[in-house]
C-alpha cells in the first residue's frame, strides 16, 4: 500500500478547502451567460495561481471562458473540473454560502465547486507536479459543446483522466451511460382555428404523433432511455399552430444503442400531411465504459484505506459528464472524485464537510501514483 507523504497530509487542512469553496461558490457562475462564466474563471484564475505559483492558460472558445495549468512538458496526468453551474444570478441571495452541523451549503457546492477546490489543492500539495495538467472548463451543464475539442485535446497521450464530479452517495463513478441531446422542430401551416381550420398543418397534432413514437424508442432491458422532455408550440389559443418544438434526452449504456436511437429519429416522417420535421443535435457524449475505470478504481480503493474511506468502489451511474470525452477518447477515467452529498441541481445541494479533506489528500495521492507509474492505466 502507497503511504501518503508528510508533504500532502501537512499542505492541505479543511479550513483552507472550505475557504477556496466559499470565494468559488460567492462568484455565481451560470452555464450560458459567457460574461458571468468570464468572471468566475478571473476568481479561479486568481485562487489557482495563489496556491499553485503559475497563472493559467485562459481559453476563450466561442465565447466561453475555459482555464488550463500544464506542468511540465507532456500530460501524464489529467485533472478535469468546471465551474460553471447550473444556478442563475440571485440564487446566493436565496441560498447563501453556509455550513450547518458539518454540511456545506450553497449552489455549486455539490455540482461542482467543492470537486474543483479540490483539485487546486491537491495539485498545490505536489512536491512534484511534472506530467499534471488541471482543465477547468466553463460549458459543462450545457453539454460541452464548446470545450469538447479542448478536452479531448488536452487528454491525449495522458496515462489517466481523474473527474472531481461529485460521489454517487461516496462511491466513485466508473461507468457513465452515453448521451444524446436532440431538439426536433415541426413546421405547419397557420390558419384561424374556427373559420378555416382545415386550411392549416397542425404542428401541435404533429408534435403528439412524435412525442408517443419518440418514447417507444426506449429498451428497458438495455437500460436505454429515451425521454421526451420540453414541448413547445402554438401562438394563440384560436390559430392552428404552424410551429412546434420537441427536446429529447437519451441515455445508453453502449454507443450501438445510441447509433440506434440517433438513427430512428432522423428516419421518422411525420403521419401529419404537409408538416416538415427537422432534426437538430445529436449524440453528445459517448459512454464510460467500466474498463476504461476498473484499475483507477482499484487504485483508489487501496490508497483511500490510508484515510478512513473503507470499502468504497466504482458505481455506475446514468448521468454523463466531461469525463465521458476522455474515455471514449480511449484514455482510462475515473470519476465522481469529488464531492460526498447530494441534492445536485436542487435546492438542498450541499457537501459533508468531513469528507473533502481525505478526499482530497487521495486525489493528491493518486495523482502521484499514477506519474511515478509507467503504463497506461487500464486492466
């Protein structure tokens, strides 16, 4: 068993982790609105370069603000994050920073603030950093379309990816479902609803056809599911609707399953005469397989001893993540290394203050590991 080293246990102490969270929590951060994503990468920016010595990289992709530190020459050792949240400006003054009977609070805390804390002090407590890079990207609740390149780019020749999303109630993530993220547009024809409806293409009639053909593509033996999510059509309540909107979110375990589901929705033909359908998105993220994460896992159990975290192993989860990229990438990746909590994307989102510090201290530790160790890391 890898014994911590004095360095990483003494470097890092759970005041100056919950310090970082809170300065990254209190500068609201929501996906999509590219200045407020610019100004949390200038407080990230500020914190990493205050615990690290370096400045970093700043990335500006189509407008959205990703951060990179690389030390050394090539990448032994990748640590991916982000600080975008899914929360819009106002939430701290509805649910402000606060911690309460060892239970941190605030948005971000759980999805992924705490995660991405802890990657800056983990690499900060390195007596070594060569062979580590830390990607922090700013598109990841809007599905990365932004950083996917940068991603993939960033990890390759890596020997490890190490995610800091948060736990599955402790439990790493070793396996991710893939995703696929369609918006399907339906044109009609507008006619006033009493005068002359037979004159009009009924989009919203169009839209019901589609919304029950669209659910049938699910496969609960595959664990495939495909969900008809936002519907939007229609102007006023006496004209027939010209214009619908569907979104479609789907989620398999094997990319054949997405191929299949991406497949069929581009084939359907509306039964509605003279509605015109469109297909927009696509698949967005391939699937973590569990071999792509088995020996990171393994890894992880038997430095997570060291500090008290037991018997924790690799779940796998339904939810993707950027770490979904790096492993269909081909590049072994672990994930859920960061936060223990819950209520991700709700109000109750919050993080057990208790466990970051060890936490911490393995992600330090695996880091070291895995850059001391020649060979890729996968069984």
């Amino acid at each position: 068993m890898s014994i911590p080293s004095p360095l990483v246990v003494d470097a890092l102490t759970e005041a100056a982790l919950v310090s970082t969270i809170r300065r990254l929590i209190e500068c609201e951060s929501p996906s999509g609105d590219d200045a407020a994503v610019a100004r949390s990468a200038d407080v990230v920016a500020q914190v990493g370069t205050e615990l690290l010595g370096v400045e970093p990289e700043r990335l500006v992709i189509d407008g959205c603000t990703h951060l990179r530190w690389r030390f050394g020459a090539a990448t032994r050792v990748l640590l991916l994050t982000h600080h975008d949240t899914v929360w819009p400006h106002g939430t701290l003054d509805r649910l402000p920073f606060g911690i309460v009977d060892g239970v941190l609070r605030g948005p971000g805390s759980f999805d992924m603030k705490t995660g991405l804390a802890m990657v800056l002090h983990a690499v900060a407590a390195l007596d070594d950093r060569d062979g580590v890079t830390v990607l922090v990207t700013g598109d990841e609740e809007t599905g990365s379309e932004r950083s996917r390149a940068l991603i993939e780019e960033t990890a390759r020749g890596a020997a490890a990816v190490l995610v800091t999303e948060a736990s599955e109630n402790g439990a790493w993530k070793g396996a991710r479902k893939g995703v696929g993220m369609y918006e399907i547009a339906v044109r009609g024809r507008a006619a006033h609803a009493g005068l002359e409806p037979e004159k009009g293409v009924n989009a919203t009639v169009a839209l019901a056809h589609l919304v029950l053909a669209i659910g049938a593509l699910a496969d609960a033996d595959a664990g495939t599911t495909v969900t008809p999510t936002r519907a939007d059509s229609g102007t006023t309540g006496n004209t027939v609707p010209a214009e619908a909107t569907l979104r479609i979110d789907v989620r398999a375990w094997s990319a054949a399953e997405l191929d299949r589901v991406d497949a069929a929705l581009r084939a359907y033909a509306s039964p509605v005469p003279g509605a015109a359908i469109t297909v927009h998105g696509g698949i967005n993220r391939p699937p973590l397989a569990r071999e792509m994460s088995q020996a990171l896992a393994d890894l992880a159990a038997r430095l997570g001893a060291a500090y008290g975290l037991g018997d924790v192993r690799a779940v796998a989860v339904g939810g993707g993540s950027d770490g979904n990229f790096t492993a269909g990438a081909g590049v072994p990746t672990l994930d859920g290394m960061g936060a223990v909590g819950g209520g991700a994307h709700a109000d109750d989102e919050h993080a057990i203050v208790a466990e970051i510090l060890p936490r911490t201290r393995l992600l330090a530790d695996m880091v070291a590991e895995i850059s001391r160790t020649d060979g890729p890391w996968q069984n």
